[in-house]
C-alpha cells in the first residue's frame, strides 16, 4: 500500500509547474487543496483552502492527490480548491461552487483510518479511498 497510495518523498515539490492538458491546452494548477473539518486532525486549520499541510501532489494524468491518517472515526466535511482560492471549489459532484459552504462529506469508520482524496483536475471529480490495517475499506 505505501509503494501505491503515499505521498510522494520529495514534498518540496507538488508538481504540475509547467503542465498542461494535452487535449485542451488547459494550464493546470501548481496549487490545489484539500480542506474542510478533518484538517485539524492533520495538523492544519480547519476550513483552510490555502493549506501547505493539505495540498495536494500531481501525479500525472491530470490528477491529484493526498493521502492522510484520520484518528478519529467519524463525519467530516470535504472540498477541493483548485489555485488555492476560493472561486472554484469542487466536491460531491462535479459543478464548481464558490465560497466554502458546499462541501461533501466521508465518514471515516475506524480510528487511524488512512484517507486518499483524489481530484481529476479537468473532470472535476473527487474520488475518496479509505484504508484501515491495510484493508480497502
């Protein structure tokens, strides 16, 4: 699992500095990040769509990626801002919402449950995968 889902080692550098879209064009973000009320359980401010501590990596493909330890089992809310701002933020389907309001929600089952959060950047889609004791939950 750590060799698949684990941030990668080099966390100076989150990647998509000169990319883009091949079909499109599209520059993507060197900045995107995932926030809502799970963060203080991370070691980030809770709501913060400017985080350094829940930024997200490029991984290629036009995709990003973070994966976390939540401690506690139970319902956080959740979105992604893409530029680190507020103006387009995505989580539950794939409309781009302003403001910090709409969020999506997971519930996290077990205690230290690790959270991936995946955001497609042109799909605007976020995908959530869960592990505990390396089980796919």
């Amino acid at each position: 699992m750590k060799e698949v889902e684990a941030n990668p080692e080099n966390s100076s550098d989150y990647g998509a500095k000169d990319v883009y879209d091949e079909e499109t064009g599209m520059k993507l973000p060197e900045r995107v990040v995932v926030y809502g009320s799970f963060q203080p359980y991370v070691g980030a401010v809770k709501n913060d769509s400017n985080s350094e501590v829940t930024r997200m990596y490029y991984i290629g493909n036009n995709t990003y990626a973070l994966s976390v330890v939540i401690p506690f089992a139970g319902e956080y809310d959740y979105a992604v801002s893409t530029y680190g701002t507020l103006s387009a933020t995505y989580s539950h389907d794939t409309y781009p919402r302003s403001g910090s309001s709409n969020k999506g929600f997971i519930s996290v089952l077990n205690d230290n449950t690790v959270v991936r959060f995946i955001f497609d950047f042109m799909n605007h889609t976020v995908t959530i995968r869960q592990w505990h004791h390396n089980l796919l939950l």
